[in-house]
C-alpha cells in the first residue's frame, strides 16, 4: 500500500537525449507535475561505481592522488571505477583495486552504498572495505596517472575534518570503514 505522505511522483511526457558518450549520458525528461503543470529534468545517467576503502595490516588505508580536471586539482581519494557489463559490484571493486592500488583483497566487506546526487544524476556508489591486502599484479589504465598514499586511518579522517579529503565516496567510506573497525562508536571518533 503507498505510503500516503510520501510525495506523488512525476510522470515522463517526453524523454531524449541530448548527449551519449563513454561514461555518462545526458538525458533531457519533460514531466507531468503532481499538482498540474509541466518541468523539463536533466538527467545523467552513470553507472554503477564500486568504491574501495584498503586498509592495511597496520592500520594504513591506501589512497590515490590524481588530477581532477572537472576541480581543476588534484584529489586525494579511496580507490574507485566504474562496473563493466555483467561485472558485480565485488568483482568491479577487486578489479579496480588491483588497478589502482596494485593489491588485491583477501577479505571485501560490503559497507553500505549511495546515490551521488539524485536530483540529476543516476550514479550509485557501492562502497567496500577491504582487507588482507596482497600484492597483484594489472595494468593500469592508461589514461589514469595515481600515485599511492599510506595513511593511517586515523589521520585520513582527519583529513577529511581539516577539507584535505573533499570527495563524497571517499568520505562516506572513510567513515564507514572507521565505524566498521570500530574507530567511530556512537558518533565519536577515536581521535577527539
């Protein structure tokens, strides 16, 4: 039975896209409005991402620094790609990993996951823990320059307190993987 104080939704009129390319689509909706009318909705459509928060034997989560040209700088980030056709999202995460980190995990624990933004975007993000670390040996993509940070744990969720770490997945997973290892307990963290 609908929930009758949940909002009515809209319905599509009309639907095209302005744009397809390799990673995102964009799409242009003109909806119904509940209470009469019309809006127009741009929409983009991404895929799936699997997000990886490595954390060492010591304590160290392995972040990458890479050049953001959509920021214009470069971010520090837990490691993340998209899904490939028929690839789960624990198989995405292993793989990007590897590709990323040059690790493979010998434990993935799946955390929790999120839409990016969903007033325009249909991106969701899968987040994982991962955990026994052991070296593996892919390509790199190409066209992707990273270089590795150990940080300990601790002092990446300082980092993202102190603006450093400014990218949503690799802050919603830093903190969940803080609250799964029992560094975060009922809203407090385990640095003050």
């Amino acid at each position: 039975m609908p929930d009758p104080e949940a909002p009515a939704p809209e319905r599509v009129l009309a639907s095209r896209h302005l744009y397809r390319g390799s990673i995102v689509n964009l799409r242009l909706d003109t909806v119904a409005l509940p209470r009469g009318g019309t809006a127009q909705r741009e929409i983009v459509e991404h895929g799936d991402v699997a997000a990886i928060v490595p954390v060492d034997d010591q304590g160290n989560v392995l972040l990458v620094r890479q050049f953001r040209l959509a920021v214009g700088s470069d971010l520090l980030e837990v490691p993340a790609g998209g899904l490939d056709a028929g690839e789960s999202p624990a198989e995405a995460a292993q793989r990007e990993l590897a590709e990323e980190t040059g690790h493979r995990a010998a434990r993935l624990l799946p955390l929790g996951g999120f839409y990016v933004s969903p007033g325009y975007t249909s991106e969701f993000i899968h987040v994982f823990l991962a955990r026994g670390l052991e070296p593996a040996s892919v390509d790199a993509d190409p066209d992707e320059d990273i270089v590795i940070e150990r940080v300990p744990l601790a002092r990446a969720l300082a980092l993202v307190r102190e603006g450093v770490i400014r990218d949503a997945k690799s802050i919603i997973g830093l903190l969940w993987a803080a609250q799964a290892l029992g560094l975060i307990v009922e809203g407090k963290d385990g640095d003050g």
